[in-house]
C-alpha cells in the first residue's frame, strides 16, 4: 500500500471517527432532550391531578371527577391515564380511551406504598409510552402515560439525516485527502525518483529543486547536500587513488631497477652493492611513509576529533618543540600563554609536528625556529627561503611540491593532513611570509575559557650532535 494510500485512509478512518462521535453525541442529546419534553409534561400533568379536588373519579355519568370531558382525560389524543389499586387492577379511566397502560410490579409496589414514583417506558400492541407511576389515595396509584411514536419519527429522521451527513462526510474527507496527500506528497516522490535516478545512474550531480520550507523542504535540502557531500568525497577518492598511483610508481620503480641490478651483480664490488643498498633502504623508508600518510590521509579524522578532551595547546607545544629540539640541533623558541582547547591531542599534536617539521627542514644552518601559543593559535616560524606567491595557494593540496622542495625529502602529504585535520576540529590553517623573510605557519582553533593555568615548562636545549631529523612531509615539500 504506497504512503498516499495510507494517508488518504487516516484522514478518512479520523474524519468518520470523529463524525461518529459528534452524531452520537447530537442524537442522544436531542433524545434526552425530547424525552426531558415528555417527563415534564408528564410530571406538570401529575401535579395537576395532586393540586386539584381529589384524585379523578368515575361519577354516575362516566366522567371523571375534577377533569372535563374532552377527547381524553388531559385533552389530548396522545396521553393516557388510569388510577389502579393494589391489585393491580384498574379503578378508573377516562371514558373511550383507547387501550390501558401495562401494569407491571413496581407499578402494583408504588400502589401499596412500597415504592416511591418513578418513570419508564412501555410498549402496549403498536403503542410506545412513556409512564409516570405516582402514589395516589391510600392503596392506590395513578398512571400518567404520553405516547412516544411522535419522539421516536422524529430521532427516526434524525438518524437518517446524520447517516447521510457522516457516509457524505467521510467521503469527502477520503476524496480531500487523497488530494491533499498527492500534493503534499509530490516532493517526496521527485525525491524518490532521484534517489532511485542516482542509484541507477550513479550520478551523484542530480539535484532536487526545492520550493517549499517545510519538513519536505528541509528533507530535499538534506538530500542534496547528502550527494553533494558524496560527489565531493568521490572527487576526493579518485584524486587521491591517482595521485597516489603516480606518486608510489617512482619508488616502486627505483626500487625494482636497484632489485633488478642486485640480482644481476654477481660479480659487483661491495662498495656498489653497499650503495646500492642504500638507496633501496632509502627507497623503502620513503614508500612506508607515503604509504603511512595515505592510510592517514585517507581516514576519517572527522570522526576522531569527536574524541573531544581538554588539550592544553600550550603544554603541547612545549612537548614537541622538546621533542624536536633534540632531533635537530636547531635552536627553537617557544613563547607560549596557557591556551585550552577541546579536540583530540592525538590528532593535534601530528598537526603541530607537521608544521614544525616543516619550518626545521627548510631552516639553514645555525637559524632558529619560533613557535608561539596564545588564544587559541598556534604559529611556527621559520628563517627559511619561503614559500613563492604562485606556490602558496596549492601548498595545503595533496601531494603538491613546489619546484624547489623536489629536491629534498618528502612526498607533499604533510600540509594536505594538517588542514584536514584543522578542519576536523572546527579551525582554520594558514601560511604567509614572514615580514623579513621566512614563513609563518598558524593553526587556529576554538579555544575555551581557564582559570589560571601554570605556564609550561621550558624546552630542553638543543644538542648540537644529535641525529638530523628526518624526512618529513611539508607544503612546499
């Protein structure tokens, strides 16, 4: 059964629900209140018998005392009376009434004074009354009785006109609801044709117009950012399937040419195969770390930055300006105020590593890098050649080297995982020249009030005989 079936049959099924519900409700309150009519006229015509001279009694003549003679006891066709004793036998009526009212127990208990007045109906042959039994004179009881034919026609066509009001109504209702429901739904069957238009064609560029600012409207918005954030993860996907096919066909290819001359080099002096080693162990290192960079280019760090914690920016970059101090001799600087951000400190510290990194391996001997924390932001500066106007807008681009970092280490990856992580937690990267030379790389990111904060410690110093560092992804490498 498709949804606008169902919705057309939920309109119609609440619409006669409620329909029932109020023709009930009208029919029994016009029947109360009909039969409210007849108990007073009942009870009205009780009290004049009581208010009169004595209960109504058969004279010589036929007529009942303290009543005229008319076409009944009360003057009209429709009422009936009779007095019985309690026996249960009738002492009096009017004279040519057609018919007398059935005398049941309670009527014979009300006579005998053992129950009180009280109303019911009966039906005599063809006849439905409505009876007032009262006590009357000792031993006793009168019966006051209205026929209730006129009542019952008249709900008898009430009926009849609520059961074609609420069949016309519910009709209606199905009919408007079925309209209603095929253009409220119209939306959400584009919507369905485009989803099946992109299963089928796989063409994740289909967008679904948009006209409306409903939950239909809010859901074919969503949609069309769905596959634009689809179309865009798939762009990603090939770029870097084939920059990551180009860039791992040269070590692969160095690395089967030194292979091949290995295999060959029978008779090869040990100082060439020692080179030749060399460059394969070089070869290899450089395809594990492109490799390891692709596998961490390639993850979700979006999804790992919702590990939120509370990371000290400050205390963090202390530990890596430690860390790299001693790897590369050169003299770092930190200038840091206590600085708390939420993020993943895993995923921060490779970011800051990165750009630091980055700043040792294109500083000249003898220089000195700066890193500086404060509000949030990070930058790291180096005192090197810098980074060309033309060069600058691809540095954060995967596997992007600028023409003169072709000759150092480094695949073009560093940059590229900075950003994406940056992004992940809701910051901005940048690069820019340093104003009398260098770069300054800055990382920025939300940062959350603290209440006094200790300073981090110093780094250690430098020392000047530990191992270079080494090769490190960067955006100008």
């Amino acid at each position: 059964m498709s949804l606008r079936t169902q919705l057309s049959l939920l309109t119609a099924v609440s619409v006669a629900v409620a329909v029932v519900v109020v023709s009930l409700a009208a029919y029994f309150a016009a029947r109360d209140r009909l039969l409210g009519q007849v108990d007073q006229s009942l009870h009205s015509r009780s009290m004049a018998i009581e208010n009169g001279r004595g209960l109504p009694r058969l004279q010589g003549g036929g007529e009942l005392e303290g009543v005229p003679r008319p076409r009944d006891a009360f003057g009209q066709a429709d009422t009936f009376f009779q007095v019985i004793n309690g026996g249960g036998s009738v002492v009096a009526a009017p004279p040519g009434q057609q018919g007398t009212i059935p005398v049941s127990s309670q009527d014979i208990a009300v006579a005998n004074g053992a129950h009180g007045a009280y109303m019911r109906d009966v039906t005599s042959g063809e006849l439905h009354m409505r009876v007032l039994t009262s006590p009357g004179q000792a031993g006793e009881a009168v019966q006051i009785a209205r026929s209730l034919n006129e009542v019952d026609a008249s709900l008898a066509e009430l009926r009849n006109i609520l059961l074609v009001v609420s069949g016309g109504g519910v009709l209606l209702a199905a009919i408007v609801g079925l309209i209603v429901a095929q253009r409220s739904l119209r939306p959400v069957a584009r919507l369905t044709a485009a989803a099946e238009h992109v299963a089928e064609t796989q063409n994740l560029e289909a967008r679904i117009e948009v006209r409306r600012n409903d939950e239909i409207g809010r859901l074919a918005t969503s949609f069309n950012e769905m596959l634009r954030a689809l179309h865009e993860s798939r762009q990603q996907q090939r770029q870097l399937v084939s920059d990551a096919s180009h860039e791992l066909r040269t070590p692969l290819t160095s690395l089967r040419t030194n292979i091949e001359v290995l295999a060959r080099g029978d008779d090869m002096r040990d100082a060439e195969r020692r080179e030749l080693l060399r460059d394969v162990t070089f070869e290899l290192e450089e395809l594990t770390k492109v490799v390891t960079e692709l596998v961490e280019l390639a993850s979700d760090a979006r999804t790992e930055a919702q590990t939120h914690e509370d990371v000290r920016l400050d205390q963090l970059a202390a530990s890596i300006v430690e860390r790299f101090s001693r790897r590369s001799g050169l003299h770092i600087e930190l200038e840091a105020r206590p600085t708390l951000v939420v993020g993943n400190y895993g995923l921060l510290e490779r970011a800051a590593g990165n750009l630091l990194d980055n700043a040792c391996k294109w500083s000249p001997p003898g220089a000195s890098v700066e890193v500086k924390v404060a509000d949030g932001v990070l930058s790291v500066r180096d005192h090197g050649p810098g980074i060309a106007d033309i060069d600058r807008s691809h540095v954060f681009d995967r596997f992007y080297r600028a023409e003169a970092a072709r000759a150092k280490p480094g695949s073009g990856l560093g940059l590229a995982i900075v950003k994406q992580i940056v992004e992940a937690h809701d910051g901005t990267v940048t690069i820019e020249a340093a104003p009398d030379g260098g770069t300054i790389a800055s990382i920025a990111l939300p940062v959350i009030a603290m209440d006094d904060a200790p300073p981090p410690e110093p780094p250690a110093p430098p020392m000047a005989d530990a191992p270079g560092v080494g090769a490190a992804p960067g955006g100008a490498s």
